[in-house]
C-alpha cells in the first residue's frame, strides 16, 4: 500500500516536472528586463534572481518568482508583498480582495527606444488631455508626443498601410468586421498575420498591431491599428485625433480600442515597390 502511494507520488512528480520543462522561458526583450522606473523611483535587477526598488525615503529587496512577455513577478519576503511590474504600471496582490490592484504608473526601460518629445506639436497635445480623452486611453497619461495634427482626411488603417490622405475600413460603416476581414485586408497588402502575439521589432521587416474588443457575445470586434517605427516605439492615428507615437501598443489599451488582439509582418517593401491599393 505504501509502495504503491510512494509510486503514484513519483508519477505526479515526473509529470510536473515534464510539464514544466515544456513551458518556454520569455524570449527577446521580455528577457532582457532588468529595470522598471516610476516618478522618483526605480526597480533594478541586481543580481541572479534578487531585485532591488529604491526611491529618495527607502529600499526595498525583492526575490524574482516569475516572468513572461507581459510581466515580471516580483516578492518582498520582509513585507509579504507580492508585485506585478507591466509595461504601464505596477500591480500588488490584495490577499482581502484576492486582487491585483494597481499602485502606480511606471515603464520598462527600453534603451532601443528614443526618449519622447512631449514639446513636440505641443498645442496639438490639447486633443487628448481632455478628460473624455483621458477616460477612453487610461494608461496613455501624457506618455506620447504627437507627430501630426489632428486631420479627419485619414485613419489608422491608412496611416498603418503608409497612406494619410484617404479612410480604409475592410467594410462599409455600419457592417460588422472580424479579425479574418483584416487576414484579408492586410494579406492584400503584403503582411502575414503571426501565429502568437510577438511585439520585438524585427530587422528587414514591418510591423503591424491589430486591436480589438470583446462585443456582448463575446466574439472579437477590430477596432484600431498601430505601426511599428524602427525603434521599436509605436505610431497611431487615433480617428480624427492626432497621429501619435507611444512607447507600446499596451499604452492606448481600454474600452475604446480593447488589446492587441493580432500581429502583423512583411518584409520592407523597395523603394521601387508601391502599394497595391
């Protein structure tokens, strides 16, 4: 009887650790993450597995538990503290209301990436600091410089396709459209929809991020889409708004627009090449 428990003990232990050592560590710049900064503050890996936060009134130390590509999870043994370090913000777990709860605004360091010039076009920046703005981009902030002014005469399809004189929708106003229509749409024009979501820019190549949200019934309803620079930041036209640039596509992420729900690559057209459309 004993031997037999020890055996059915040893089978669960091999199947964990077989299922463990299917699961892949994050690749590319999820991996690379070794530093998080807030106003005043900041997170530092500092060694192995063992990070530390400091701000001007104190430090903290904090044992690294997990990491993938939207997150790293970190824990203070002395205050039984467990945190969640995102692109946007920090998040803590509330063991009364079995939550995470946001703390406060902060960003990766991402060296790969230019500094934000928020003096740029800085009248323009009126456009989104309104506070219907501020509600439909919650994690925008003031985290965005504006490259052109606001225009009615394009939107993000055109603009993410390399136009900014015409609207492109795959369907007529009013008609429901799904992530297929925009397979189609975008296919049309020489990108491939990846088989997982993977936002690291790729060298030779251009990028496209598709947004959605879940309708009522639950399906996916596309709703905007960003380009990726050559820097690995983002560009969006936001309708009528203004075209800005922000540091990740998580940035504009709320009800309005929902998530990146798809990704899109094709190789850098030649100079010689024009678009199909």
């Amino acid at each position: 009887m004993l031997r037999g428990a020890m055996v059915s003990c040893l089978l669960v232990l091999v199947g964990q650790v077989s299922n463990a050592d299917t699961i892949k560590p994050p690749s590319g710049i999820a991996a690379q993450r070794n530093g998080w900064f807030y106003s005043n503050g900041a997170f530092r890996k500092i060694k192995d597995n063992i990070w530390e936060e400091k701000n001007p009134n104190e430090s903290f130390e904090y044992l690294e538990l997990d990491r993938n590509e939207h997150y790293v999870e970190l824990y203070d043994r002395s205050r039984k503290l467990s945190i969640r370090l995102y692109y946007w913000g920090m998040y803590a777990w509330n063991r009364r209301t079995e939550k995470w709860h946001l703390v406060r605004p902060g960003r990766w360091d991402d060296p790969r990436k230019k500094p934000l010039d928020t003096m740029l076009n800085s009248t323009e920046r009126s456009h989104l600091q309104t506070s219907a703005e501020r509600s439909s981009f919650p994690r925008l902030g003031d985290e965005f410089e504006v490259l052109a002014p606001a225009s009615p005469s394009y939107n993000c399809i055109a603009w993410a396709l390399g136009f900014n004189d015409r609207w492109i929708w795959p369907k007529s106003n009013g008609e429901a459209v799904t992530i297929s229509d925009f397979d189609a749409l975008f296919n049309y024009y020489g990108y491939k929809r990846l088989p997982r979501i993977n936002l690291d820019p790729v060298a030779g190549y251009d990028k496209l991020v598709l947004y959605a949200r879940r309708t009522e019934f639950g399906d996916l309803e596309p709703t905007h889409c960003a380009r990726q620079l050559p820097d690995g930041s983002w560009s969006s036209k936001l309708g009528k708004l203004p075209l800005i640039r922000h540091l990740h596509p998580d940035d504009i992420n709320g009800e309005t627009y929902g998530e990146v729900s798809a990704v899109y690559v094709r190789e850098k057209p030649t100079k010689s090449s024009k678009p199909g459309r």
